[in-house]
C-alpha cells in the first residue's frame, strides 16, 4: 500500500472548508452538525484486549499485519494498515515476570516488523530489520519470545518502514501491571495518530470519538500514547489532570496541569477527577488538529460527569 505522508483532515463537518471560503451562516450550520452528530456511529473499533492462548506458561498473542479500508469519521473511509483488523491494534496485557510470545504474520504487500516500544526485552527481540532480525516478508510469519522485566504503559509498531506503517496504522497499546497501581473506577487508553487516517484518537476522528464518561466523584486513569509524527498537548476543560507517570515510569513529584503535553512516542498517564456536572471538551490544543472554520474534527472528544 502506498499513500502520502501529509496529514489531511477526517471527513465530516470540517471537510467542507476545503471546498470553499463558507459564509457565517454556513460556518454556524455546519459546526452545529457535528455536535449534533457526536458521537457518531462508524465501522470499527480498536483497542479491544486480545486474549493469549496459553502453551507450557507461556503467553502467545497472534497478530496479523493487512491492508485494511478503515472508516475514521462517517463517510470517510481511508486505506489503512491494521493489527487483526483494527486501528489501533488489540491491547496486550501482561504481568511483570509473565512469559510471552507475539507472532506477527505478515499479510501486507510489504515487509514489516514489530517493536515493543518501552519495554525492556533481549537486543534479539528489538524487532529493527537488518539489526537485530530479518525483514518479516509479505506472506512471512515471524515469533518475538521474551519475558516481561517493567510495568507501565507501553506500545507496540511497526519498525519498517515506520513513518508510513505507523500513522496508517500498525499500532498498539503494550500494558503491563504494576505492584502500586492507584485505585480508579476504571482506566481509558487515548492513542493519538496523525499522517494518512488523519488527526485520531484512538483510530477515530471527531464527531466519531468516544466520549469518557465517569459519575461525579470517580476517579478516572487515561494512558496517553503517542503514535503520531507531531506534538498533542492534550486539554481538558473545567477538570484538573494529574500527571503521575511518564514512559511507564512513576514520576516522583506528580503534578497538576489542564493542557498535558504528549511527545510522539512517549506516554503519560494522569489521574482525572471527576468533580463538576457537565460536558467538558477534551481536545489537542494544536487548534489545527482539532478545529477549522467548519466545525470541530479531529482530535476532540467529550468527558462528561453525571
């Protein structure tokens, strides 16, 4: 699969702009669309648990690398790359000391290979074609085997080929428990992506992100994971973020911030509590990835307490 570097807009409310200069009444209609359509219904979903088959202890997760045609705004369905079928590709999670196997068959029409991204594993399991491992060929299956040394929140790509693979698809989150994890009523992973698909979250362009919903009083954890080429400060309206980790690595005087600025490649993990009623906008502050005069698209999304 081929296909342009440059980022474009998802489809929906702010591909309009792209068309021709809109008048005030326009602007104001088609913005309101897309609120109202939020969140919107698209085909596919990432980020489901992929369950490992067990084989003497060890845990074995298969993945398929293939071309896939990935709806990422309704209407807007671009060629992508896929981990079994989903951008982003299946969570795995393991435990510290756990045994794993990941065998990556390649269905593309071009060579791959997978890093597991912050994770401590034998320089034979790197996943760097030519370094430290063949090229995985198209129609070739390759076995990565290591047991897991360091909890925290962790990714795993595509290292051929990587500024093309990875923003069209070929990633995933790497999660691994920790001794201390803090109590929270339940955790939202948010991959951020930008290049063929577009600007996302988690494969999906607004108005087709999900929203985060919490009850007033919960105490929320979201994994930031940057997979994209550019620079996501992520913000939150009206609700306090608590930056507790870094790279998978507890970090010794956590912080309180509204706009958390996530690197490509690194990941952030934060604590949110939920305190006010309401619908709070939840966006990349780069305001070109999440507005145009159009509406909102892109890297917005909504957390709402009730």
């Amino acid at each position: 699969m081929k296909a342009a570097l440059a980022v474009s807009p998802t489809a929906g409310p702010a591909a309009a702009s792209s068309t021709h200069k809109m008048t005030a009444e326009e602007m104001d209609k088609s913005y309101m669309d897309g609120v109202k359509a939020f969140p919107a219904k698209t085909k596919g979903q990432g980020n489901v648990d992929l369950q490992p088959k067990i084989e003497n202890g060890v845990k074995v997760y298969d993945i398929t690398a293939a071309n896939i045609d990935w709806e990422v705004a309704p209407g807007d369905i671009r060629k992508g790359m896929a981990y079994n079928g989903m951008i982003p590709g299946p969570v795995i999670r393991a435990n510290v000391g756990d045994k794993v196997k990941i065998v990556l068959h390649n269905k593309l029409d071009e060579s791959t290979a997978m890093h597991f991204h912050g994770l401590v594993v034998p320089n034979s399991q790197d996943g760097v074609p030519g370094v430290t491992q063949p090229l995985v060929k198209p129609g070739e299956t390759f076995t990565y085997e290591f047991t897991v040394k360091n909890s925290g929140s962790h990714m795993y790509h595509s290292h051929m080929n990587g500024a093309l693979q990875i923003p069209s698809g070929l990633l995933g989150a790497f999660i691994v428990a920790g001794a201390d994890e803090p109590k929270v009523a339940r955790e939202e992973l948010m991959i951020l992506n930008d290049g063929p698909l577009g600007y996302t979250i988690n494969g999906k362009g607004f108005p087709a992100t999900a929203p985060i919903v919490a009850k007033q009083g919960e105490r929320i954890r979201v994994r930031y994971m940057n997979e994209g080429l550019q620079i996501h400060p992520m913000h939150l309206h009206g609700i306090v973020q608590t930056v507790f980790a870094k790279d998978g690595y507890p970090i010794p005087q956590p912080y309180k911030a509204d706009t958390v600025l996530v690197a490509p490649g690194e990941r952030v993990d934060v604590l949110i509590e939920a305190t006010d009623l309401g619908l709070w906008a939840f966006h990349c502050h780069i305001l070109t990835h999440a507005e145009s005069e159009a509406g909102m698209f892109g890297m917005v999304t909504v957390m709402i307490v009730q």
